[in-house]
C-alpha cells in the first residue's frame, strides 16, 4: 500500500497558521484599544490591521509557488506589518504566522535570513515595551522562531523524502508492468511460433511434397498421381481446422468457456480508485464472437483512457440491445477533452484502434466530451435479423 500524499499535512498547517495569524491579529487590535483609547495613532493603526487582513487573505490566491507576485504579495504583507509594529509594538506576535509563510514562500535560505530579520525587528519591539531588561523577551522570540523554522524545515524534508518514495513505487510500477508485458508476449509468440511450426508449417510441408511427387507422376501414372492430390487435400483441410483453432484460441480469454459477453464487461475494472457499474438494457441475444470480442476489448481500451487520462472516480458501462444493432456506452466524470487523444505507446488502447474495430463491423463510434464534464464513448454495431 503506497503512503498518502503530504498535501493533506500540508492544507493543516497552512490552515493552523492562517487561524493563528487573525487571531493574534484581532487580540493586537483589541489590546491596543484598551490600552490607547482615543490616541492620534488609532485610526492609522486600525486601517493598517485592516488592509494586513486583506493582504493576509490574498495570500492563498496566489498560490504557494514563488511567483513573481507571491513574492511581491508577501512584500507588501511584510512591510505592512513593520509600520504596524513601529506603531504599535504589540503587533509583534504576529510575525508567528508569518515566519511560516515565509518559510512556504520563499527559498531555504531566503526564507531564514527573512525569519532572522524578523525576530529581531520582534524583539526590538517586545523590549520597547518592557519598562526594565527582560531576559524572557530577549530569549522567547528567537527560541520560538527557531522551533517554528526546525519543525517547518522538517516537515519539508519529509514531505520531499514521501514526494520522492511515491515516485519511485509508481516507477517502479509502471516498470514491472511493462517488464510482465514483454515477458507475457514473448511467451505467446514462442507458443505461437511453436503452433505453427508443429501444425500448419508441417501440413504446408506435406503438401507441397505430395503435388511435387504428384506432378513428377501425371503422366506415368495417373492413379498415383490422384491419390497424392487427395492426400494433399485432406491435410489442407486439416490445416485449415487448425489455422480455425489457433484463431479461435486468439480471442479474448474473458469470453472463454461459454462466457457471455454481459458477463465479462461486468468483471471489468478501471484500477485503484475508479468504480466502475454495469448497466445492462434490453433483451440480451446472441452476438457473433467477433461482435462480442470487439465490444470487450473496446470497453477494455476506454477504461485504459478513463484510468490514465481523465482522472474520473467513477465509470459506467451500459449494454443495450436495441433490437436491429447493439450498443455500448462508456461514461466517466473525469476531465473530459476538447480533441481525442491517440496513445503514442502503441498499446492499442488508442481511439484509432477502436474506431478500427467498429469499422470492420460496420457500426460507428461516436465520442462526446465537455471540458471539466466527463466524456462519452458509444459504440454501435448492427446486428442481422434473427431468421
């Protein structure tokens, strides 16, 4: 089982430190008016507390990415809170809060010097305060804001170290996949190859030896002749009996031993993290075996797309019987698409491929897809009338 991704620990402490940010904000505020009612200085103090607050909100809009913005965001919110401070020094405890966003916004280093400069503009203010020399003030700010960086810095690394692991398992995956798929299809070709060389390789052979020897004797002995053609033509025809059984034994293993096809598209799965529902509609009748394998390995190739492309938790395969054609609908709810995509990896998953399918069936395939509203994809085959 792969960890959980770290943004959930990291949405946490963004909200925690968001929270502890106006909360310190509006003590501040509250402080300063009981302690200064009526001075000059309120109304600047006050409209500075407002447009920090409004800046502070800004903040997650911009993201946490070190845009030229973000940079010019937390800027103003730094400089902001400095001539709030120079008002009133109380304001220094909400520098908290923001030793984090700095430590999210800027580079390691970049972000330190910040978080240094900060702390002492900090205990620069909290001595202002004091009427006397207090070791707490001058110790307290640079401990706390120490801590806040060592537990920040650590979180990173961990959070880098899981980005890292995850990576790698899905890597590593992804490889063993395509290591399972090379192996499974050199194996089936060395059967194959094996098939062939034992069965129709053999019976071409014979054939070929048996009209040699029948043409040298057409005309010396006609007899012999045609008894060489009739042998001739009875491995033909077991070689035909065989090329039926090797084809036969091409098809899909999910339809194999009798199974329908309703039930082997409801034995389909998407992968980890997509459901996948199965909606059958009408009358089931019987479908030709090539109708019934292509309509499987259609719905195997859009699930394929649904798992890798779209994005989607939940897909729907529907089967209708509609009397003089049948038809097959795949639906997700993922991100949907303004142009079809084709697979570059040759895998046979693509839209080219299915539309091949369908084609050489006469049907049509139809594909709807709305940005941000999931995509549709229906395949229509016709079937002949039952005598």
């Amino acid at each position: 089982m792969t960890p959980a991704p770290p943004r959930d620990d990291t949405r946490t402490l963004a909200t925690v430190a968001h929270t502890a940010f106006f909360l310190l904000l509006g003590a501040s505020v509250a402080r300063f008016l009981l302690r200064h009612p009526g001075e000059p200085r309120t109304p600047w103090v006050i409209a500075l507390s407002v447009t920090l607050a409004l800046l502070y909100v800004l903040g997650p809009v911009l993201g946490a990415a070190p845009t030229r913005r973000r940079l010019l965001w937390l800027g103003l919110v730094v400089t902001t809170w400095v001539v709030l401070v120079v008002l009133a020094p109380s304001f220094a405890w909400c520098a908290v809060p923001l030793f984090f966003t700095s430590l999210r916004t800027l580079p390691p280093r970049a972000a330190i010097v910040l978080v240094a400069l900060l702390t002492a503009f900090v205990v620069t203010a909290q001595m202002q305060l004091s009427k006397s020399f207090d070791p707490n003030l001058l110790l307290a700010p640079p401990a706390v804001a120490a801590l806040a960086t060592a537990v920040f810095v650590h979180m990173e690394r961990q959070a880098r170290a899981q980005r890292a692991l995850i990576d790698d398992l899905i890597r590593t995956r992804r490889e063993l996949a395509a290591t399972e798929r090379r192996e499974g299809t050199l194996a089936e070709r060395q059967r194959l190859s094996m098939e062939i060389h034992d069965t129709l390789a053999q019976n071409l052979s014979s054939q070929q030896m048996l009209l040699q020897a029948a043409d040298r004797t057409w005309d010396a002995d006609p007899a012999t002749a045609r008894a060489h053609v009739r042998t001739a033509t009875g491995i033909a025809a077991h070689g035909l009996a065989e090329a039926r059984r090797l084809v036969h034994d091409l098809a899909p293993s999910e339809l194999a031993d009798g199974a329908g096809l309703a039930d082997a598209l409801r034995a389909l799965d998407a992968g980890p993290g997509i459901e996948v529902r199965f909606h059958l509609e009408g009358a089931p009748a019987p479908l030709p075996d090539r109708v019934q394998s292509a309509l499987l390995r259609i719905a195997q190739g859009a699930l394929a797309n649904v798992r890798e492309h779209s994005g989607a938790r939940t897909a729907a395969l529907t089967l209708s019987f509609l009397g003089d054609q049948v038809v097959l609908d795949i639906a997700d709810d993922g991100q949907g698409f303004t142009e079809p995509r084709t697979d570059a990896d040759g895998r046979g998953h693509g839209l080219p491929a299915m539309r091949a399918r369908v084609r050489q069936l006469g049907g049509t395939l139809t594909i709807e897809s709305t940005p941000g509203e999931g995509t549709v994809l229906s395949a229509a085959i016709p079937l002949e009338p039952a005598p």
